[in-house]
C-alpha cells in the first residue's frame, strides 16, 4: 500500500481514469489519502477524512511514507485554515502557495506546519475549538453565501450541498460522509422542525424518497 497527500489548493477526484470525467469530489490541501491503484497516468485513491474513492492525475499525487501517513493520521495539532483564501510558503523557498478554507494543517504550531519532510509557513487564521460549535457552524457557514455551486466541488470558488456541509462541520472538528444520503445516517434524527437548533443538517428527498440536498438550519 502506497499513501499520498495533497500538496497544492485542490485536486479533482474524478469518477474514472480520464480528464473528461466528472468530477465527484476534491481533495483540499494536506488531506491524506490512500493509493490503491496506480497506472501509467492515473491512481485510484481512497481519501482519508470521508473514505472516498476516486481517481486523481498522477502529476498530482505528493507520496508519504507509512510512517509519515500515519503520523498525520495520529496527529495531535492538526489544524485547519478558516480563511476563503490563506498564503502558505515551504522553507527554503520565495513562491507562495494560496489554499482555501477546509485546508488541513499538520504538525501546526507557531504559524508553521510540515507535510513529511517539508516544512511550511502558514499566513492566516485556523479554525478555533474554543468557541460554542454551534456558533462557530453559522460563522463558517456565511463564508460561503456567495460560493458558486459546483458539483464535486469543496472550495470557496465552486462548491456542492454536502460538500458545504461536509467542509462547515470539517471546522468545526466534526467529520461529515462525502454525499448527502450518507449524512442523513449520522447523528440522532428529530420527529419535527421546531425541535431543530442553529447547525442542525436539513435533508430533502426526491419523490422516491432518495436524499438528494442537504443544508444548514439557522435560527430564523
């Protein structure tokens, strides 16, 4: 078993081998993943936060050695950036990296982190534990207001329903499944609309009854 990570913005993960298929997530920067498949331009990669499954260009594949996957994996200071768009730079180096929120942050301390063997400097805001989680839900929530929809999409600047959700609760120290059938199976379901709170998961199916879009309920 071969493990990666993503060492620029976003990599499209595609549902087969080939730049003309769709895209049906992203993998944000430093989120780990799994290699198990690898072919002369494409890997198949399982991502470590939601388990999901797809297909990346290889000229985008950064590889981790076990012992550096599973570092990260157990790390006790990750962090994640909270800013629409933060600049990181690798030691030793003058070009700047921009990142988006929902990135993750590995061996944070003192505005510095490291991926492997490389070290960065982090120009920005992380995500703060400190403050009451639904809060900070509806605060990270509003960032995206102006986001465009884009499907597959986990970034300020394209961006889908389960992908918002999946991201917002990512802040807030809380993983989320990829799709939104998926998180309609987490957490405890309520009998009625009044008993939800702020940051509570709306879920609406189609006339089949399957899940098909999920948002945020805010207080009004």
């Amino acid at each position: 078993m071969e493990y990666g990570v993503s060492v620029i913005s976003v990599i499209p993960l595609r549902e087969e081998p080939s730049d003309k298929a769709q895209m049906v997530s992203q993998i944000l920067f430093g989120e780990t993943y799994k290699i198990l498949e690898s072919r002369k331009k494409w890997s198949r990669i399982r991502c470590s936060f939601d388990s999901y499954e797809g297909w990346i260009d290889n000229k985008q594949v950064f590889k981790l050695t076990k012992d550096d996957f599973d570092a990260c994996e157990k790390d006790p200071n990750i962090k994640a950036c909270v800013d629409v768009v933060s600049l990181i730079q690798e030691e030793n180096e003058n070009d700047l990296i921009a990142i988006t929120s929902g990135s993750t942050l590995h061996n944070f301390e003192n505005k510095k982190f490291s991926l492997g063997e490389r070290s960065f400097e982090f120009h920005g805001n992380v995500n703060d534990v400190t403050e009451n989680v639904r809060d900070r839900l509806l605060n990270y929530a509003m960032m995206y207001k102006n986001s465009p929809y884009l499907w597959g999409g986990r970034s300020p600047f394209g961006i889908d329903c389960s992908g918002f959700t999946q991201v917002v609760y990512k802040l807030c120290g809380i993983k989320l499944p990829r799709d939104a059938y998926q998180q309609a199976e987490m957490g405890q379901t309520l009998s009625f609309i009044e008993e939800a709170e702020q940051g509570d998961l709306a879920f609406f199916d189609d006339n089949e009854g399957n899940i098909t879009h999920v948002g945020i309920i805010l207080n009004d």
